[in-house]
C-alpha cells in the first residue's frame, strides 16, 4: 500500500507484556518480568490505575509501591 507522508507504525497489542502480582497487605516491591521505567509501564492495583512517581517506582525489574498494596490474588497488574 502506498503512503503519503510517513509509513504507519506497525504496533501489536500481541507484544505487550502483563505482569500479575498478589498483594499480601505489607509487601512493596514486585519484580517485573522484563527491564522498565516508571514512566513506561501502567500499574493498575484492583484495577484503578496508579499514578507514576506519586504510586509507585521502577527501576530496571523492580516496582516499589510508596504504600503497601492491599491483599488479594492478582489485584496488581502491570502493562
């Protein structure tokens, strides 16, 4: 197909990565599957979804919280 201007970016939903955590009500810090920073995942805790900086951190495979994540079995997802 022909394009004017710049060609599309070829992005698949296929290729993001998800990561499931249970919180137990005093841990803060998750390892994460692959190397991230703060500003490039979406956290979600029971699925609200937590502001960077003021929620949590991340730096290279570690997300800490700045407060202990709540209990449950796979209330923690991140994108």
């Amino acid at each position: 197909m022909v394009y004017i201007g710049d060609t599309p970016r070829t992005t698949s939903f296929a290729s993001v990565v998800k990561d499931e955590f249970s919180g137990d009500g005093s841990e803060t810090a998750f390892t994460l599957s692959k190397i991230a920073t703060t500003n490039s995942v979406s956290v979600f805790v029971e699925n609200v979804r937590q502001e960077p900086t003021t929620a949590y951190a991340v730096s290279g495979t570690t997300l800490t919280f700045t407060a202990t994540t709540p209990s449950g079995t796979g209330n923690i997802y991140v994108l």
